[in-house]
C-alpha cells in the first residue's frame, strides 16, 4: 500500500511538472535548460523528457556523480546549492530540487539555497516533505520529528533500521535533516506559489513553485 501511495503522488507530481515545462518551452520556442540541485537521471523517469535541452545534474561531492549518467540531456557537476559559484542570475530557465533544501544545513542554510535557487532560475520547483505530516518521511516513524534533537536521537532507536546503527550515525542521520512547516516554506520563498501534496487533508508535501 505505501508503494501504491508514493507512486500515485509521484505520477501526479511528475504530470505537474511536465505540463509546466511543456508551457515554458513553448513560450520561449525552445528546449528548457535546466539546473537539477541534487538531482538524479532517474528522476526523470516519471517527468519525462519533452521539451527539455540540457538538465544539469548538480551534487554536492563527487560521490554522488558515481550514480549519475552523462548521455541525452543530462550533464553533471560539483556545486553547493548554498552558493552556486558561476552560475548567473537567470541562467537556468528553471531550477528544479527535490527533497534537497532540508538536507543541507540549519535555516541560514536553507535561506541560503532558497535564495540561490531563485537567483539563478527564470522559473523554479522547490519540493520537500511537510513538518506537519505526522510520519517522518526518512525514517519511517510517527512524530520523531516533532520533537527536539535529543528526543530524536534516542527514539531512533525504535527505527528497525537505523535502530542497529551506533549512536554517533544516529546523531548524523537525525542532525542533518531539518523538515520545513508550510510557513517556513513562505517565508524562504515569499514570491512563490506553495502547492501543498495532501493525504487524508494533512500536508505531506510543499513545492515552491515561480
């Protein structure tokens, strides 16, 4: 059942997104160039291709490019989503990042890529899980995010896997995740559109969309 449910939020989202890069490669009579922040060739599978020239897959460490294809559109790269060193402003016509903005840091890090991410994009999609879904969306488990970091830490170890994991990888696992509420999300991207994904009423996820 959970399969089914994240695969029917992810058609829906991918025919989203589709339909808005149709729209922009047919206002600027051309294939879309796109920054994908943290971005995997995979992905893609569910957007589909059309309309799109280039997507520049972006990681943080050279690691993460081990996974990555360099064939069709696709093209990878070393960069920080908090400081895109080199790319212009606007010289995407979208940037696109999903379940990224959490990772990367405490809110000036966050801060930091929102506003990176609307620098160099024309256009953009921000996705990431909703604080307020009652599940946490990496772990598996009910309302481990809604409490303070050493909560979290101890009640990790309830998670059937992360729970066999020594107490310094659960500090890294839960220290380096930081879920945004739906007014955090506003107030990283004030411009934007907020789609709001929800199951059952409650917000399970947030894309900011300009």
């Amino acid at each position: 059942m959970k399969d089914i449910t994240v695969n029917r939020f992810r058609a829906a989202r991918g025919r989203k997104l589709a339909a808005k890069i149709t729209a922009l490669s047919q206002r600027l009579g051309r294939p879309v160039r796109i920054l994908d922040v943290g971005g995997r060739p995979d992905y893609w599978e569910n957007v589909g291709l059309d309309g799109i020239g280039e997507i520049v897959l972006q990681n943080l460490e050279a690691g993460e490019l081990s996974r990555e294809a360099s064939a069709g559109p696709f093209r990878t790269e070393i960069g920080d989503a908090r400081a895109l060193d080199g790319v212009g402003d606007g010289a995407y016509d979208l940037v696109h990042s999903n379940s990224v903005i959490e990772h990367v840091g405490l809110w000036p890090d966050m801060a930091a890529m929102a506003a990176e991410v609307r620098r160099a994009g024309v256009e953009g999609w921000v996705q990431t899980p909703a604080w307020e879904f009652p599940v946490e969306p990496h772990f598996r488990l009910p309302f481990l995010h809604w409490f303070a970091q050493p909560a979290r830490r101890s009640l990790l170890r309830l998670s059937p896997h992360y729970g066999r994991q020594s107490p310094a990888e659960r500090r890294n696992h839960v220290d380096r995740i930081n879920l945004l509420s739906h007014a955090e999300m506003q107030a990283l991207f004030p411009s934007s559109e907020i789609w709001i994904e929800r199951v059952a009423l409650l917000p399970k996820s947030y894309v900011a969309i300009w």
